[in-house]
C-alpha cells in the first residue's frame, strides 16, 4: 500500500521566524476506500458499524474527483468534500432512504460528516475525522487492495 504525503513548513523560512511559528504542515492522499471502524458522538455513544449484508465493512470512499460515498448496511450517502492537507469539509450530500432494522450507523454518518472540520492521520493506515465537538468524530481505517 502506498501512502503519499508531504510536509511543509508554516514560517516560510523567513529570518528571524521563532520555532512556534515553523511547525510542519502534512498533507497526506485520502483518496481511496476507507472502513469505519467507530463513530463517537461525545460522552454519550460510541458505535462500532455492523458489517454489511455481504460481511463487508462499512466504508467511505473518497473519489479524486472531489465527490465521496458511504456504504453502509442499508442506504448510501454520498456528496463532494473540499480536503486542503489540513481542513476537510463535506459539502451537498444525498442518501437513498429505504428502511432497515439497524440505521444507527448511517443516522450518526448523516450528522456528523457535515460537522468534520480536521483530518486527523494516526498513521498511515488510520484516518481520524474530527469535529469541532470534543469527542465527536469518526475513525476510518485504509483498506487494503
């Protein structure tokens, strides 16, 4: 699997710049297929998606195109997101609307995905997408090909 990324620094190397303001910037590639793996919404719930009928994992695919899709175990979401190395943001959206027993995953999806503000990459196989909620985020996991 390959990852890319890069990093830049924030000062510009301009003289006489302090070491508080040459942090790095990092931009790594989201594009590709991505499992969730947990949605957290604050103190109160913290779900682990069900597979799906198939015995797939959940998943957000995030198209090169700007344009993103969710599988879930019921109903797809999908919509374009705007990513700049440090900002995510999820843009119009639509959702298929068939009824099914467990929605709860697809439900928290829905809320929370237009609240992203910040990736998060733990590594390179770990995608965290927070919010501006502390503790409300959703945790992504790189499939393999």
């Amino acid at each position: 699997m390959l990852m890319l990324g890069s990093c830049t620094g924030k000062s510009g190397g301009e003289a006489g710049a302090s070491d508080a303001d040459s942090t790095a910037v990092c931009s790594y590639d989201i594009v590709g297929d991505w499992a969730i793996e947990r949605i957290v919404a604050g103190d109160t719930l913290s779900l682990t998606p069900v597979k799906t009928d198939s015995g797939l994992p959940q998943t957000i695919t995030f198209g090169e195109d700007g344009n993103y899709g969710v599988k879930t175990n019921c109903n797809s979401l999908g919509g374009s997101y705007t990513y700049t190395g440090d900002s995510l943001r999820f843009g119009d959206s639509f959702s298929t609307l068939m009824a099914c027993t467990d929605m709860q995953a697809e439900m928290l999806l829905g809320r929370i995905l237009p609240e992203v503000t910040v990736p998060e990459f733990r590594n390179d196989s770990v995608l965290r997408l927070n919010t501006d909620v502390p503790g409300t985020y959703i945790e992504l996991r790189k499939k393999n090909k």
